[in-house]
C-alpha cells in the first residue's frame, strides 16, 4: 500500500498507546508508511476536563470509571497553549491519513483529541479508541459517533475501531466500596466482573481486529 499516514495519540494510562504501537508495526509491515507520530498529551490546549460531556452508557457505570479515575489523574501531562495544537495539525496535515487514537472520557474522547479533530479540515481520518466497558459493538459505535462529531464537516472519516482497556486500582476500589455498603447490588457486581474482564485489554486480538480495520479502510480509500 503507497499511503503516507501520520499517527496522533492520546493515553492516559497507557492502554491506547500501547494498540498504537502494535497498530504502527502492523501497518508499517503492510507497506504504510507513518511520516509523524504525534504525542497528543504533550499538547493539552484545554485545562480542564471534559465536564459534562455525556456518557456513553449513560449509566451509573461510566460515572464510576469516572470518578474513580479521576482521583488517579493529578500527575496528568502539562497544559500547553492551543498553538501547540494547531502546530501538530500542521504536521499531521502532509500525510493521506492521519490515524487518531484516544482513551474513552466521559463517553467521549479528551479535551485534547477534541481540538486535534476539530484542525484536521480536508483530511482522512480513521479513529481507534480503548475504553472501560467492552461488552458491545453498539457501545464502541457510540463512541466512535461522539467522537467523529469532533471533525470539520469537510474532514473524511474513513474508519474506526475500539477495544476495550484496564482500568484503574482506584476504579475496582470504589465499586468494591459501593458492593461493602450493600452487598445486594448487582450493578457493584457487574461494575466489578467487568473490571476484572478489562484487565486483560488491550490484547493480541483486540489489536488484530482493529489493525484489520484500518487496513480495510486504507484499501477502499487505494481503490
Ligand atoms: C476520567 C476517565 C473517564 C472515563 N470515562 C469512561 C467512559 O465514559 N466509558 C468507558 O467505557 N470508559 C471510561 N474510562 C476508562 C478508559 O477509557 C479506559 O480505561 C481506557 O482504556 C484508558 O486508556 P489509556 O490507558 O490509553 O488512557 C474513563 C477513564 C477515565 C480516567
């Protein structure tokens, strides 16, 4: 495949770098050539979090990923200006694709792949995510919809995909607390089970279905 694609990411703990990486080397191993890999955590235009940003499951269950997140965020990145961000839309704007990865916040993507999105007039795109609950496609596809809202109208979305990731001590601590206070609450339960599950996400199938993905959008777009 002759495309020229550049890769932008944000990861807070670590799951959505690490199907970056596998993504590059896969893609890299298919004949895609990656001009600029971008580190989107370096440019946070936005100090502060998404606020209010509707969740994806709209349920007790993304409030506590949350929370219990959040109390495991104050050693996050630096705010940078929003030049910065312009900046690295810039770089990215040379190549015929420009792959943008993110962590699921709030339903969502961060305040900082939200301004990425929003530079990347006239281009290719194709999203891959991680987030906390990966029990369904519809609910990967909800999130990709939020997040694909962020791009200019004239932007090109070609594709995306998403895998479920681990999450935080802090995160298993809290349902456990809500399970201690009432041990009939099957939600607490669930929340748990489900905590268990993610932790071990990403895996090698979770980054070979996404890597299929994207190569299958990169074909329809070489056709
Ligand atoms: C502040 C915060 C908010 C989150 N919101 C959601 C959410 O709404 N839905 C969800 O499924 N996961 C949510 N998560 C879980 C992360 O998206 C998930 O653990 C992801 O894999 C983290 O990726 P990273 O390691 O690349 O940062 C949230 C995590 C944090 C820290």
């Amino acid at each position: 495949m002759n495309i020229t694609c550049s890769m932008a990411v944000s990861s807070k703990s670590g799951n959505t770098k690490l199907v970056a990486d596998a993504l590059r080397r896969e893609l890299s191993g298919a004949g895609v050539r990656f001009a600029t890999f971008i580190d989107l955590d370096d440019a946070d235009a936005d100090p502060v979090q998404s606020e209010g940003v509707e969740s994806a499951k709209g349920a007790e269950g993304d409030e506590a990923v949350e929370n219990g997140q959040s109390a495991n965020a104050a050693a996050s990145a630096p705010v940078e200006s929003t030049s910065s961000t312009s900046t690295i839309a810039t770089q990215a704007s040379e190549a015929d694709v420009i792959f943008v990865g993110f962590w699921c916040d709030k339903g969502s993507c961060s305040p900082a792949v939200q301004h990425f999105l929003q530079g990347l007039a006239g281009k290719r795109v194709f999203l891959f995510g991680t987030c906390g609950f990966g029990e369904s496609d519809e609910y990967f596809a909800q999130i990709l919809d939020r997040v694909r809202a962020y791009l200019p109208a004239d932007a090109q979305y070609i594709g995306g995909a998403m895998s479920q990731g681990k999450m935080g001590m802090g995160v298993k601590r809290r349902y456990e607390g809500m399970l201690e206070k009432d041990p009939e609450n099957a939600q607490a339960r669930m929340l748990i089970d489900n905590w268990n599950k993610a932790q071990s996400h990403p895996n090698e199938d979770d980054v070979s279905r996404i890597a299929a993905a994207a190569k299958e959008a990169l074909e329809v777009i070489s056709e």
